[in-house]
C-alpha cells in the first residue's frame, strides 16, 4: 500500500500540481483544505478532507485516519498587497493555523514536514542574489507571518525532533502541461493570469504597478519559476526526509529575474496578441527586485528545474487559461 502524505492547501495552485507529483512518485496525497481559496474540483489525485487549520480537533482526526508519513503545508493565505491591509488575517491563519498544524503532527507522531515558504521573507535588499544564508527582512505581513512560521518550525525540531525542509519560492508561474490543474484564483492578483486575461478581453487593461523603480525599465524584477519544476522539488525533499538527512531550507528560483516589462513583451510573443496595459502606481508591499541563488537545491537536492523559462512558462499559462477554470 502506498504511503499518504497530508498535503494541506491541496485543493490550490500549488498544493494541487504537488498532489499529482506526489501520486506520479507513488503517494497518496490527502488534501486537507477549507476551500476559502482551493477548489474542490482541483482534487484529483487523491482523498479530500474539508477542514480548516485552526480546528485542532479535526486535525486530530485526519492524522487518526490517515497516518501520513509526512505533512506538505501549502495552505496560507498569500497576497502581498492584501497582507498590508489586513495583517490580522495572516497572522491568525498562516501563524496562529501553521502552528495548530505542526502541533498535531507532533502529537501524531509524524516527524517530517515540508513547508511552503516565500522569498518576501527576504525583503527588498538593494541589487542582490538572494541566497538560503541571506539576511531574512520582510516588508510585508505575509512575509512576516511565513518567517514566523520558519521560526516555530525551527523550535519544534528542536524540541520534538520535528524534521523539516523549507522551500522558500520565488515568482511561480505556468501550469500542469496536461491541463489537469491549473492556475485560477478569485480574485485573480497576479501578474501572468491577470495579463492572460486581459489578452482575451476578460477584464480591462493589465495595470503595471510602478514604472520608477530603480532598475533598468523602471518595472519590478522578479525571478519566475514553474510549478511543475517546483513541486518535482518538494518530492525530493520529501525523499530527503525519508533518508534522514534532517532540515535544511531551500530557495527555489532560476537565478534569473524579469521586468514585468520583460513580461508583457513575452507574453505578447508566445499569444501572438497584443497585451492591453496601462501604467500606475507603485503597489504598496512590494519589493524592487527579488532573484533567486538556487545552487543548493541544485547541488544537494538534485534538483533540475525542466520547464522554467520564461516562455514556456507563458505558453503552459495560456494553455490552461484556453480550457481551464473550477467552479465553486
Ligand atoms: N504586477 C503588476 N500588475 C498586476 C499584478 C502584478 O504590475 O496587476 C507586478 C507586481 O507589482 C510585481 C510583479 O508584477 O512586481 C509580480 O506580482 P505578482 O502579484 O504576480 O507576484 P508577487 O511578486 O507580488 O507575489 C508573489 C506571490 C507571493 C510571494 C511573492 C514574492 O504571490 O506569494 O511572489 O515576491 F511571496
């Protein structure tokens, strides 16, 4: 019988591409999800269990049920700009439900943990190449609340034994080749999505926030890597849990980084469209410039990111966005 793996957020953009990663790697994937953002339409490779992070007493039950050999934790609220208005929400739910979560794994015995992390943990740091070592400032409360959580997870594997690999993103973008899963938020904020929709006349002109930062364009730089690529590395730290090769963090980007100008002439290459945009302000919370050094994934995860260049990235996008959306 094949080992379950609990995979909250499992119904999301992220969480449901690693559910299929995980099932091609021969696990069972138990979704854990409370559907504010996920869509149970996404579940398709394994269990769901509707839930939120904060019932404990739910928790319990599921780990009773279904005894994972290991917890992905992908659910999080994860919008910059809406984490500046509403601090509280991320600090309840990504904090206050992260740390409900890695309870009930260590009282269920379960001693392996991989947690979705973020690059704006690392904040705006002028004109560098982020690595795992580099100082951690975030500028905004999502940020915060994920460097928090790093903090918890860090005392628990001191405390409990609690092994775990964190993986801090980069920009991620594209979407399942196969169109199984797909991208789709409500209410979509960012950049590819957002553009693709406005190249088919679903919503107005794309708005690009900020064109006097101080980089070559003037536009924000980011470093953008595909989901695909992204969840392949998870499975590998899942694997180097299981040889008890103990915690370790992980950047996961290219090393490459793009204007959102950059972008949007991409964009328009790969549809062949025109892509409606106007320019704006500046949207508070984000960072100038955030690019990934991605060498220890590489070296000591063996991981090799297959898909993520820019265009190909846009082109899965496209497919997807062609076919695919969930209902409610
Ligand atoms: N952008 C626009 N117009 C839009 C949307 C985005 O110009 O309508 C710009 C942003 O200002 C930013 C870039 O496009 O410069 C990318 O923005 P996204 O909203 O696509 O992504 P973010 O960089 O804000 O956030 C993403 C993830 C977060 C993660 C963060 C780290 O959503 O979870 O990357 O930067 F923490």
């Amino acid at each position: 019988m094949s080992q379950t793996v609990l995979v909250t957020g499992g119904a999301g953009y992220i969480g449901s591409h690693a559910c299929k990663a995980l099932r091609a790697a021969g696990y069972t994937p138990v979704t854990f999800d409370n559907l504010s953002t996920g869509w149970e339409d996404a579940v398709k490779f394994g269990p769901f269990e509707k839930g939120d992070l904060l019932d404990r007493a739910r928790l319990d039950e599921i780990f009773a049920k279904h005894k994972p050999v290991a917890v992905m934790h992908f659910a999080a609220y994860s919008q910059v700009g809406e984490s500046m208005q509403d601090p509280a929400k991320y600090w309840r739910n990504n904090v206050i439900g992260s740390l409900t979560l890695i309870e009930a794994t260590v009282a269920a015995g379960c001693k392996n943990f991989v947690f979705s992390s973020t690059c704006a943990t690392y904040g705006d740091q002028d004109n560098v190449v982020l690595n795992e070592d580099s100082v951690q400032l975030p500028i905004n409360s999502y940020g915060a609340s994920k460097r928090a959580i790093e903090d918890i997870l860090d005392n628990f594997g001191d405390a409990f034994g609690l092994n775990h690999v964190i993986f801090r993103y980069f920009n991620v973008a594209g979407s399942d080749p196969e169109t199984e899963v797909g991208e789709f938020h409500q209410p979509e904020t960012h950049l590819i999505p957002l553009m693709l929709d406005a190249i088919a006349g679903k919503r107005d002109a794309l708005t690009i926030f900020g064109t006097d930062y101080d980089t070559p364009d003037g536009t924000c730089i980011r470093d953008y890597v595909h989901v695909c690529d992204l969840v392949d590395a998870h499975v590998l730290g899942l694997k180097w849990l299981e040889e008890g090769k103990g915690s370790r963090v992980f950047n996961l980007g290219t090393g490459k980084g793009f204007s959102v100008r950059e972008v949007v002439d991409q964009s328009r290459a790969v549809t062949n469209k025109e892509v409606p945009y106007v320019e704006g302000d500046r949207r508070p919370g984000d960072c100038t410039k955030l690019v990934s050094g991605s060498e220890r994934a590489m070296n000591e995860l063996g991981w090799e990111p297959h898909r993520s260049n820019l265009k190909q990235m846009i082109a899965d996008a496209w497919a997807w966005h062609q076919i695919g959306h969930y209902e409610k």
